[in-house]
C-alpha cells in the first residue's frame, strides 16, 4: 500500500470519518485554522497596544470592551434578520477584513497613539470572541447532532494548530518588517477562512440527508427580534445553564489568571525566565490540545458522553485548586495551568458547542452570541473585581481553597447540562422521524 493511502487510513480512523465527510470535515478544519492564524497573527499587536494604551488602565479597557460586546448584540441581531446563515458569515467576516485594513491604514498614516491603540485593543478583544462564537454557530448548522460529538473536536484542533501556526509566523515576518504589516497577513488568512466557509455548504450531508425542514430553516433568516437572543437566555433553563457554565468557567480562569501573576512574580523575578516559562506553557498546551483533539475528545464523547466531558475539567479544576492551595508553588500552577487549559480546548469547549446543535436557529446564533460574547466577558470582569477584593484579606493559598467549592458546582453543573443535552437530542429526533415520516406520507399520497 502507498504511503499516502497509509496516511489516508490512519487520518479517517483517528478521526472516526464516515463515508461522504471527508470534504466537509476538511473544509471546516482548514477554516478554523486559518480563522485562529489571523487572530493569533495579531494578537501580540493587540498586547502591545494594551501596554501603550497605559498598563494602569486595563482595566478600563476590559470595561470597555464588555460595552463593545453590548454594542455587538443589537447590531448582530439586525444582521440576523436580513441574511441567512450560509450568507450571513461571509458578510460578517468580510466587514471584519474591512476593519483590519481600516486599522492598517490608520496605523501606518498616523502611527501609534495612545487613543488608536486603546481603540485597536478593545475591538480585538471583541473580534476574537465574535468570530469564533460565530464559526461554531454555523457548524451547528452543517453538522448533524451525531456528527457533532465525532467531529467537533477534531475540527477544534484546526483552529489550536493555527493558534500555534499564527505566533510563528507573526514571529518569522516581524524580524523583517515593521509590526502593523502583520495587519494585512490577517486580513488575507482571514479572506481564505471565508472561502472554506462559503464553499462548505455544497459539501454537507446534513443539509441533503438529515430532514427537509432542515434545509428550509438553513436557507431562510432569523426570525424575531433584535433582542430576542437575549430574552431567550434568561427564560429558557437550559440557556440559562449554559451560561452559569461560562460564567464558572470564566470566574475560575481569572481567579487562576491573578494567582498564577502573584505566585510567578513572587518566586521568579527575571522577565527573560518569567517570559519563557509563559512561551513553555503555551507550547506544551498547545501540543496537548492538538494530540488530545485528534485522538481523545471525540471517545470520551462517544463513549462517556457530553455529560462526563462537560463535568471532567471542573472536577480536575476542583482538585487543581485544593493542591494549589496546599503547595502554593509555580510547579503546582504551572502543572494544574496546562492541564487546566488543555483539558478545556481539548474536551471542555467543543462539548459545550455541542450543547447548541439541538437548539433552534435563532438560539444557535443569537443567544449562543450573546452568551459567548456579553455573558462571558460579564464574567470575566465581575470575577476580577472579586479577586481584587478577596487578595485584601486572603493570600493566594486560601483564594485557591475558596475556589474549590466553585469548581465543584462547575462540575456539577455541566453535568447536568450534559442530561438536558440527551433529553433535547432525544426529542429532536422523534421529531425528525414524525416529520420525515409526513413528508414521505405526503409525497405517496401525491
């Protein structure tokens, strides 16, 4: 046998492809990795503008961009209502490009200022959240709930191995060229993650097999209105859910964020060591994540369900922090960290894009939006003031203890969001079978 026919066998069975996926599932890894490439690219810019916009006003800057997300929410509602899905991200993204190069512009004329570079960090800070929240929203679209749980993480590790592709190049051409021409190497990488995306629908079984309804609802716009996302997160329980889920997840990695800057600081005080064990840390999860999202995501999935993959990582967390708090030390952070991180790109977060694919279109975009963008960086910013309020009373190993109670709800939480999942799954295919049943009823009548 050739060697690439080896190649092709091991790749379809380590990712678990059916007959007939081959195309999609490529098209949507390789739009996910040139999706994260062109964040990452600018990512390092987006840093450096957060120290030129002034180190002791970050954050002011994250407030500020938690009001860019509510700003977001209403005008991604309006776009929701005058385009369809298969429409709808090409024209988003392609804005997007539009304001890369708007930034590029502005930057190369006016050259770094501190407004311009307080502006840049806010809007990357929104950007990176909105462009993947939105990528996973679609591929609840063209993948079938059944799918999802196989090829969801695979697809995830496309995107960690262009967060891996991106720094490296960003690192390669700004040994030649001034950092701002990183730019428009984004705005490009960006344009060839939307050429997969447009092209992706001809590819998917799941808009010719799985049910006519289906293909109708792909094809038409969201209906209701601009805010309608956003109620529904607060009236639905699973939604709500959801959100607490995030809302755990995003309090534990700030807690996590600020003990991991005080114990750092405390044991290691040169910036070259402290640099290159952040540089460590993020390899090693990177190469986790990868292996991980290749070859054990989806089995835990199938073989355990979303429920374990959802309840796994907080329960890990829960005993990362009691350990932290016993031996405050950065082997212990930096250990409990890569585990940490790796577990929630490897296992946590595709399962939670999977909660999505049994919800209806306006959920999928909108609430899921909402949820990912306003709810997480609520969060986010509410748990940094709560930090900032505790380390006035509490050094780092009780904060740690404090954090375990916490984890232990996270886990108990995404477990039972795992339950609601199957009841949902459950539903939604008796219903598929009663419609395609009429539908087959109909055409013999006819």
């Amino acid at each position: 046998m050739k060697i690439t026919n080896i190649i092709h066998s091991f790749f379809f069975s380590a990712v678990k492809l059916k007959q007939n996926e081959g195309f999609l599932f490529s098209g949507a890894f390789l739009a996910f990795f040139f999706l994260m490439c062109a964040y990452y690219i600018i990512r390092p810019i987006r840093d450096e503008m957060g120290i030129q916009g002034g180190v002791d006003s970050l954050q002011w800057l994250f407030s500020l961009t938690f009001g860019g997300m509510l700003l977001v929410v209403p005008a991604f509602g309006w776009a929701t209502r005058r385009f369809s899905g298969r429409r709808l991200i090409p024209i988003i993204y392609t804005f997007l490009i539009i304001n890369i190069l708007t930034f590029f512009f502005f930057f190369y004329v006016m050259k770094e200022t501190v407004i311009l570079a307080r502006i840049f960090f806010v809007w990357v800070s929104v950007f990176n959240l909105f462009i993947i929240s939105l990528f996973w929203s679609y591929m609840n679209d063209l993948f079938s709930p059944e799918q999802t749980h196989r090829l969801f993480a695979p697809i995830a590790a496309g995107g960690s191995a262009g967060a891996v592709a991106g720094p490296g190049v960003a690192l390669a051409l700004n040994r030649w060229f001034d950092p701002i021409f990183l730019l428009p190497v984004s705005a490009f990488l960006l344009l060839v993650s939307v050429f997969f995306i447009f092209i992706l629908p001809g590819y998917s079984p799941q808009n010719k097999i799985i049910s006519k309804t289906k293909d109708l609802e792909n094809k038409e716009t969201i209906q209701g209105s601009i805010y309608s996302g956003m109620l529904r997160v607060f009236r639905s329980p699973y939604l709500s859910g959801i959100s607490l889920y995030l809302i755990f997840h995003s309090a534990l990695s700030t807690f996590l964020y600020f003990e991991q800057a005080h114990i750092i600081k405390e044991y290691i005080h040169s910036p070259s060591e402290r640099t290159s064990l952040f540089a460590l840390m993020d390899l090693s999860v990177n190469i986790i994540t990868i292996l991980s999202q290749l070859f054990i995501s989806s089995r835990i999935n199938i073989r355990y369900g979303i429920a374990v993959s959802l309840a796994i990582i907080p329960a890990a967390s829960a005993a990362g922090f009691f350990i932290l708090g016993l031996y405050t030390v950065p082997v212990t952070l930096v250990v409990f960290q890569i585990i940490r991180r790796s577990g929630n790109y490897a296992v946590a977060r595709p399962a939670r894009e999977i909660l999505f694919s049994v919800l209806p279109k306006e959920d999928r975009y909108r609430s899921k939006n909402f949820i990912d963008t306003v709810i997480y960086r609520g969060g986010d910013a509410g748990s940094g003031w709560i930090f900032s309020a505790l380390k006035g009373f509490m050094n780092p190993g009780s904060i740690a203890f404090a954090a375990v109670p916490i984890a232990l709800l996270w886990a108990v939480t995404g477990f039972l969001l795992g339950k609601s999942y199957y009841l949902k799954d459950r539903k939604e295919k008796c219903s598929s079978q009663n419609e395609s049943l009429s539908f087959e009823f109909a055409r013999e009548k006819s």
